[in-house]
C-alpha cells in the first residue's frame, strides 16, 4: 500500500510521532534516522519525517519493523563511565541502553545525554512527547554535577562561569556553581551544551577526575550506585513534566 492511501479514519501521524510512539527514538532524533535513510514505509524508503502515517502502515527501522508501544516506560539510570549514550556505536563502545535490556522487552532510549566519561543520572523512555518536552530548551530543567579535579581550582572560576565566559566563540553560563573544596565543585546547568563543563575547565587549564550528574529536576541520585536503575514514580515523572512547564 503506498504511503498516505489510508482514509481519514486511520488517524494519521506525522512518521517521527510514530516511531517515537513505537520507542525507536526521541522525535528529533527520529528525524535524523529518517534523513538518513533508515527508515521504510510499506517497503518505499522514506526521507522526510513530515510524512504521515497510520497503525495500517508497515513501518521498518534498519529493515525491521516497529510497533506502537502500549506501556510507557520511565527509567532512571546511573550511568557508569565509559558507556556512550546513542542508540548504536560504530566504534563498537558499550551502550548505556544495553545496562536495561534484559530488565525491560521495550526499546528505550535516553532523554539528553552524558559524555562518554561522565557518569551519573540519566532517564530512559520509550515515550516520546515525555522526552521531546524534557529535552526542549524552555523547559530549563535544572541539571546538577558534581566535579572531581586533577589540580586546584581557580580562584575565579565558579564566579565566572555563574557570570557566563566565552570559550571558542561559544558562551558558556551556570545557573549556580561553588566551590566545596580545591579540587572539588558543585554545577548547575540549564541549557547544558555539548561537553559545556568540560570545555569551560579546558579553558582554565583544569583537569577533570571524574564528573557526575546528581540531579535531574527533582529527581537524585539516592542510593542509586553506578550501573543501577529503577522506575521513575508517577509522582516523579508528573512532577518533572510539571517543572517543565511551570517554565515555558
């Protein structure tokens, strides 16, 4: 059946609400996977995520195909360091997702992101809207660290990175940043851009030992050790889609 020969009871969707339905991917990351040629519809390859689709379809990721998924899925994950946050890795890295499989049959995958070297909270879905209004930017959901350094850190560092400092052309500012000893301090992101508190400390000349995301909204870390996850509560994921938008 060619794409988009359903009548207008089927309910049409745009294909990347689909496949986020399906818990492929978030939708942003969705649409990548389209563009990249990934993904068929009823066997015709299918480049732009505009198009629309119905449960009717035959919807295939890498050849295989997706089905909507019934149960919603919210999973909090301590990220141990090492493990790449994607969905696959070309390099052959381990994959943070991997640590859910055998504890959940549905296709999770990670709202936001760690470095390969980071460590700490990270949440898993299969639920797309929950994830696209997590991840967009006015939802400024605050994001905490904790940051282990090789050298003493500089005097001025917490304040100016509060205060916001380029780095490379980018600008770079915390929501809160203090010291809690001389090689240790404490962050608050909002935005969060790519590697933000690792390029900020290269600025300086500061290595990092180890960095950990501790919070998330209002979620922390508990007695959550590395490798560990749990469920998020109904309390907790109404709470963090709250605090979402409360600041829209």
């Amino acid at each position: 059946m060619p794409v988009n020969e359903q009548n207008d009871s089927d309910n049409l969707i745009r294909l990347q609400h689909f496949m986020a339905k399906c818990g492929v991917a978030s939708r942003r990351a969705s649409e990548e996977i389209i563009a990249s040629g990934r993904v068929s519809v009823n066997g015709e390859i299918v480049l732009f995520p505009g198009t629309k689709v119905s449960e009717l379809d035959v919807v295939c990721v890498d050849g295989k195909q997706i089905f909507l998924e019934l149960k919603k899925r919210y999973v909090l994950l301590n990220k141990p360091s090492g493990f790449v946050c994607s969905l696959s890795d070309e390099k052959g890295r381990p994959i943070a997702a991997d640590l859910l499989k055998e504890s959940y049959k549905e296709r999770l995958y990670n709202v936001g992101r760690l470095d390969m070297f980071s460590s700490g909270l990270i949440i898993f879905t299969n639920d797309g809207n929950f994830a696209a209004k997590l991840s967009h930017p006015s939802a400024e959901l605050e994001k905490e660290y904790i940051v282990d350094t090789s050298v003493p850190l500089p005097k001025t560092l917490a304040e100016d990175f509060q205060k916001g400092l380029r780095v490379d052309n980018v600008f770079y500012k915390c929501r809160f940043a203090a010291e809690l000893n001389s090689h240790r301090m404490r962050i608050i992101l909002i935005e969060g851009k790519n590697r933000e508190i690792r390029r900020v400390f290269e600025s300086r000349n500061v290595g990092i030992k180890k960095l950990e995301r501790i919070r998330i909204g209002n979620v922390g870390i508990g007695n959550l050790e590395h490798g560990q996850f749990r469920d998020l509560s109904g309390a907790e994921v109404k709470s963090l889609l709250h605090l979402c938008s409360r600041n829209r």
